[in-house]
C-alpha cells in the first residue's frame, strides 16, 4: 500500500504559463480554481484532508498532459 501521493497544488492564483487544469463547480470544486502542475508535491497521505473532488476521465488525461509537460517529457 502507498502511504505517500503526488498532488498538484490548487492556488487562488495561477501562473498564467504554468501548466494546469481548470476544475470548476461542474468538476466538484467549490469555486474556480487551476491545479498547477509545475510545483507537484509528494506528501504522507495522512498530511491530506477529505478528498473534495474525484476527476473524470477526461479530466485525469489533461492532468497527465500537464504532468508530461511539467516534467519536459510530452511529446511536442
């Protein structure tokens, strides 16, 4: 069992180059934020609180565009 997980950040603000994803209410957020890409963090699972969304499939394929980006291995 993993007993750490990789997030991205969700700041009020976002650096507008860094690469992210857009949640929304329709996604299950409270408001309108951007997760960010370019600090991931890995943390002890106990460091988390409840987990306020589950993204969708769609979603989760625009994370992994972004985390390939973040890490200079996408393929453009």
């Amino acid at each position: 069992m993993l007993h750490s997980v990789t997030v991205a950040p969700t700041p009020l603000q976002s650096v507008v180059s860094a690469p992210k994803i857009v949640l929304t209410e329709a996604d299950g957020v409270p408001n309108t934020r951007a997760a960010t890409f370019d600090k991931l963090q890995t943390v002890p699972k106990g460091n988390l609180g409840d987990r306020i969304t589950r993204l969708t499939t769609r979603k989760m394929r625009e994370a992994g565009t972004a985390v390939s980006f973040a890490l200079g291995s996408d393929d453009e």
